[in-house]
C-alpha cells in the first residue's frame, strides 16, 4: 500500500520532554517537508529537506530540529524549547521531477500539558 | 515575501446552492497555483494544480481557475459531502509552497 504514513496519530507529553515524530513514505519523493497547523489556521512549514543528509529551516524552526538519513524517512523532533508545542503536526512528500503538488500524510495531533 | 490570502474564511451553504471561493496570491515567478481539501481531523487532500493565467481544470462538481492575480474554486450544485476546508498554496523557486489559511465550508441539507 503506497504513500505517506505519521505516527502516532495522537501523541500526549508533559512539558520540558521532547518527543519525536515519524514520518515515512513510499512513494521515491525526493523532497519531504513539515508544517503545522493550529486551529482555524493554514499550514507554517517548519523544516523540509529535498535529498538525504541535507535540510533547511522553515518559516518557524525554533524548537524544533530533523534528520534525513534515509530517503523514505523525516522525522521531527519537538524539544523542550518550543514554547508552545500543542499542535497539528503535517508531513508531506513532493517529486522534484517535473511537478510540484505536495501530497501530505494523516498528521499527528500533538498535546503537550 | 511570497503571500497567498483566502475569502471568505468560512462560507455556508444550502445544498445545490453553487459560489466560488477565491485565492488571491502575490508570488515571484509563479511556478503552479494548487487547491487542497482537508476534512477534520486529516491531513489535506491533493486536488489541482494550475500553471498559467487562463488554465482550468474540473473535478466533479469544483472547478478552478487561474488569473494573474487570483484563483478561483467554484462549486456547483454542492452537496454535504462537500463541507470541508479548502486550501490554497503557490509555488514559486525553490519548491516551496505558500499556503493560505483556507475557506471552511458548510453545506446543509
């Protein structure tokens, strides 16, 4: 079965943990990207890399650090120093051959009391 | 700075009640204009990508269009099934998308 999977779908922590998100996928995207999303608002990208061992920050990657040691693999890691971590947590795929869509994952639902 | 806007933020419909929501987008060297449905609770589902001024493209009952300035999403005859948020991103260098924050759509029986 082909795509884009987050786990784990709900994910409940105490502040001052850090905890990791996967993501992993199927599909030979090169590029791969996370975004949050808060209620009632669009998606903020917080890091995304398009090819192994590289990635760049997004718009809002304070407290938040990745890898990319494997081409089917991102996962975030949501550390302590993120002052405000509850959150919808997005991972997507893109192809950098010819097209840019990027398809996106079920996301895991972040609450940090 | 790149920026995409979405109106209205939410919009209520009766069912077969047809409206257009609207994209508008301040992008250098646009590279592809994409709508997205996203359900609660699930992350958002591709639906097009638009290229240049002029294109459009059919899905069912929405249908999009692209101008130099603006997108448009129109929904025909909506059905409940339709409610969802729609998303729109740009894309310019880099492969980056741009995301506005959506229209949240309500269609009632």
């Amino acid at each position: 079965d082909g795509g884009i999977t987050q786990s784990p779908k709900y994910l409940f922590r105490k502040e001052g943990q850090n905890v990791t998100l996967s993501c992993e996928q199927n599909l030979n995207h090169d590029a791969m990207y996370w975004y949050r999303q808060d209620p009632g608002q669009g998606l903020r990208l917080i890091y995304y890399s398009q090819i192994v061992n590289d990635f760049q920050k997004g718009d809002i990657a304070e407290g938040y650090s990745v890898s990319r040691e494997k081409k089917e693999s991102f996962p975030l890691t949501v550390t302590s120093a993120q002052k405000n971590p509850t959150a919808f947590y997005l991972c997507a795929t893109q192809s950098l051959q010819g097209t840019y869509e990027q398809y996106f994952g079920p996301g895991t639902r972040l609450t940090v009391t | 700075e790149d920026q995409v806007t979405q109106s209205p933020e939410a919009l209520r419909l009766q069912e077969g009640e047809s409206s257009s929501l609207n994209c508008s987008y301040t992008v250098s060297g646009l590279r592809g204009l994409f709508w997205y449905r996203q359900d609660p609770g699930k992350g958002p589902e591709f639906l097009f990508t638009l290229y240049s001024a002029g294109e459009e493209k059919e899905k069912e009952r929405l249908k999009a269009t692209l101008t130099k300035k603006e997108s448009f999403l129109h929904i025909t005859a909506p059905k409940p099934e339709d409610s969802a948020t729609y998303l729109c991103a740009a894309s310019a260098a880099g492969n980056k998308l741009t995301f506005g924050g959506g229209t949240r759509v309500l269609v009632k029986p």
